[in-house]
C-alpha cells in the first residue's frame, strides 16, 4: 500500500467495516479532510481494503503499511441470534478479532474506537449510564463486553473510546426500520413487541458523532444513541405513521408469546447525557431521526 505524506492537520484514519450503514457515511465525512482507509470483508469493493480481522498477520499487515493515528473498529457479527447459534464464530470476530486490532493499534502507537451496544447490559433497570455494570444475557452480548474489555486491558487508558450504540437503522442495509417499511408494503403482518425497550439510532447521525470523537481525541466510554427510549411497537406505529404505511398491520407482541432465539434486554437504551455535554453535534429524537431518513 502506497501513500502520500498527509499534511500536519491531516489525520490518518483506519477504518475496519467501512461498507456497513455506520462505515459508509463515517467514510465520507472523515474523507473531507482526513487521509482514510477503509476495509471490509463481507462487502467490498474498489475503495476498501479487504480485512478479515481474524487474521492477525493481515490485520498487522494493514497498520504497519498505514500507520494510522486513529483506528476504528466497526467490523462485528452483530446477528444476535446468529451468535447464539454460531459461538465460535462470534467469539472469534467480536473477542479474538478485537484483540488483533488493539494489539496492532497499540504497537503502531493508535488510538482506537470500538463500537459496543446496550446488549452488554441485562435489561432489568435501563437505559443505563456509561458506568452502570453489564451483565449479557446473549452470547453476542457477551463477545460485545469481551471486546470492550479487551481494548481496555491492552491499550492505554488515553488511547481508546468505547462507542455504545443501540438499534442503527439507515437505508441500504438490513434494520428493524427497513424490515417494517419493506413488509407493511407488501401488506404483510409485522409483530412488534410491546415490551422490549431500545434507543433508535439514526446511522448518519451516529457516524457525524463518532468522526467527532475521533477528531477530538477523546478517550472514554460514550453512550452515542438516539435521544428517546420506545419500545419496539410503539417505534414501529410511528415509522408507519410517517411514511402513510398500513399501522393496522402491526401487532402488539410480547416476548413471552413470540420468544427469539437469543434473549434481549427487556427495558435497555441509553442515556446520552455525558456525550451531549461534550458533542458539538447534536443527538437526534426518533421524529427527528425518521424525517431525515424519509428525506434522504
């Protein structure tokens, strides 16, 4: 890989899971002023790199040919019930390929972000703060507290964020948003459930954050999510509601009645206090949110 010098102001930028929904809008944003280079695997194409994160002489391959300032880590299995089924796999990418990425990051002297979730908490008191205690009760929550984990314990304190999210939706991509506008246009039933609580997140919006936090050098943990906390079906009448889809089509549905393979966190979300204080860029609600997503 051969790259020209960046200017003094220029900030080099690793970007590992650039064709995701987060990935493709972090991309453009950072690419405006900063020097980036974006992998994936799953998806790629002529822009990214291709980066199994599993493979530790690939990923050590990638920093040492570029150097980053900053490197962040989106690449995850994030199919819940995928990870319940598939252990292995999910503990070698969310677990074992985190560890790679910090290993390098620290030994090219990197900052890194990783991007967590609100499945790292149980779900009994949310939506929770920056330094309430997990507690998984998924398999792919437990690899998401695994990872946060092992970015804590190899790189220094001054050289990690963790980024928290919940429930990303954007166009383009599979997301409960999507899933309900694609099946109430089918005139197809959708169940929703009444009693599962999550803070949507608009993707754009996540991303504009993040560059921020990776510009500003900050460390920490961050909750970075939508402004409200809704349960799912109440989210799903007010998607409906907003692109004139048949509301009639979705039924209220509990866990107890329809139970998924993996456990979610009943009553979960977060809240963003710490990041608003911080931020310049502004968290959005969930109408603020599905307008701009209508609009985009």
């Amino acid at each position: 890989m051969s790259l020209s010098i960046p200017p003094k102001n220029n900030m080099r930028i690793l970007l590992i899971g650039a064709s995701g929904q987060v990935g493709k809008p972090l991309m453009a944003s950072l690419r405006e002023k900063h020097t980036v280079i974006g992998t994936g695997f799953s998806k790629t194409s002529a822009n990214l790199t291709k980066l199994d994160i599993r493979d530790n002489d690939a990923v050590r391959t990638v920093f040492s040919d570029f150097l980053p300032d900053v490197a962040i880590l989106l690449s995850a299995l994030t199919d819940v019930d995928y990870c319940e089924d598939h252990q292995d796999e999910a503990y070698n990418i969310n677990v074992t390929g985190t560890k790679n990425v910090a290993e390098c990051a620290m030994s090219c002297g990197s900052r890194l972000i990783y991007f967590s979730t609100d499945y790292i908490f149980d779900g009994k008191n949310g939506p929770y703060k920056e330094d309430d205690v997990p507690n998984p009760i998924s398999y792919y929550g437990f690899t998401k507290l695994g990872g946060e984990k092992m970015v804590q314990s190899v790189l220094d304190k001054k050289s990690w964020a963790i980024v928290r999210t919940a429930v990303v939706f954007s166009y383009g991509h599979r997301n409960f948003t999507t899933y309900l506008i694609d099946n109430l246009s089918r005139g197809e039933v959708v169940r929703a459930y009444t009693d599962q609580f999550n803070s949507p997140t608009y993707a754009p919006n996540l991303a504009e954050a993040v560059a921020e936090i990776a510009v500003k050098k900050l460390s920490g943990v961050y909750n970075v999510a939508g402004k409200d906390v809704i349960d799912r079906y109440s989210y799903a009448l007010k998607v409906a509601k907003a692109f004139g889809l048949p509301a009639n089509l979705i039924k209220p549905s509990t866990t107890a009645e329809f139970p998924q393979k993996a456990k979610r966190p009943p009553r979960a979300g977060l809240i963003i206090k710490k990041a608003e204080s911080i931020l310049q860029t502004a968290l959005l609600t969930l109408n603020e949110s599905i307008k701009q997503f209508k609009n985009a």
